[in-house]
C-alpha cells in the first residue's frame, strides 16, 4: 500500500502583507549607509585626541637582571639540641657569629622540674624499701641462727621416688 502525500503549504494573505513592507524597511536601512558623503573638518564632531611625541636618541643603558634563588653557605652548621623540651626564646640573631659553649636557646624548665621531682620522689620510695629489705635480711639471719638444724639422715619429701604402681 503506498500513500501519496503532496504537502501544498500555502502562508496565508493576512501573514503575507506585512512582510513586504518591512522587507522594504530594512533594504533602505542597509542601503542608505553606502552613500558617499565625505566627512568635513569643520563639523559639529569631536576634537582630534591629543599625541605626545617622543625623540629617541642613542645611549648606553644598563644592563640588569633579576633571578630568583635561595643562597647556602660554604660550610653550615646543624645545632643538634643536647635536651629536650620547649623553646621559650631565641639567645642568639639570625645570621650572627656564635662562639663556642654560647648559650642559643631559653628552653621551659616545667617539664625538667617535674622529671627531677618524679625522681627524687623515686629514690625515697627505693631508699626505703632498701631499708625494709635490709631489716627483713637482719631478722631472717638471726632467725636461721637460733633455728635448729635437720639431722642428716632425713630427706627432704620432694626427693623421694615415686611409687611404682603395679600394672
């Protein structure tokens, strides 16, 4: 089955007035700015704008360049702390000369304080059980002096033999 379709668009009259008209506007527009008037000096336009003029003579300049670099020294120096802790401040300038056994930082003395006391407090906890252990020592070796001895000829229990048992 074939279908036959003839599409015969027609733009109706009431579209097709105003179009011409305003076709006509716009041809004129564009050909309206082909005409050749000349533009005179004397009009009502704005001034020519103002130009500096520079001489150039000949001359030695200079020349510069700038670069970006970090600089390091001949020989450098690594400051390896001998304690540990916070810095409160800095003894010494940036960049300056120090001397040997100079004193560079102030460093916070809180957490040194608190280890030496944690120490001291340690000692007289061992002090004292050493006196106790020597005490205790002292009692047992009288205590051993005044014991009587074991006869030779028992055993102690946990050398016995064990029993053979019968199978």
């Amino acid at each position: 089955m074939t279908v036959n379709m003839q599409h015969n668009v027609r733009i109706p009259r009431s579209v097709r007035t105003p179009f011409l008209p305003v076709l006509l506007l716009i041809t004129a527009g564009f050909l309206s700015g082909c005409s050749n008037k000349s533009v005179s000096a004397n009009s009502t336009s704005m001034p020519p704008m103002p130009v500096s003029v520079v001489e150039i003579a000949p001359a030695d300049v200079g020349v510069a360049s700038e670069w970006v670099g970090t600089m390091d020294g001949f020989v450098n120096a690594q400051i390896q702390p001998q304690a540990s802790g916070y810095l409160i401040r800095q003894l010494y300038k940036e960049g300056s000369q120090v001397a040997k056994d100079q004193v560079l930082f102030e460093i916070d003395p809180r957490p040194s304080r608190q280890f030496s006391t944690r120490q001291k407090d340690n000692w007289g906890k061992q002090r004292r059980n050493s006196r106790l252990l020597r005490s205790t020592l002292s009692a047992t070796r009288l205590c051993r002096k005044h014991m009587p001895l074991r006869a030779a000829s028992s055993t102690p229990r946990f050398n016995k033999r064990p029993r053979e048992r019968p199978t």
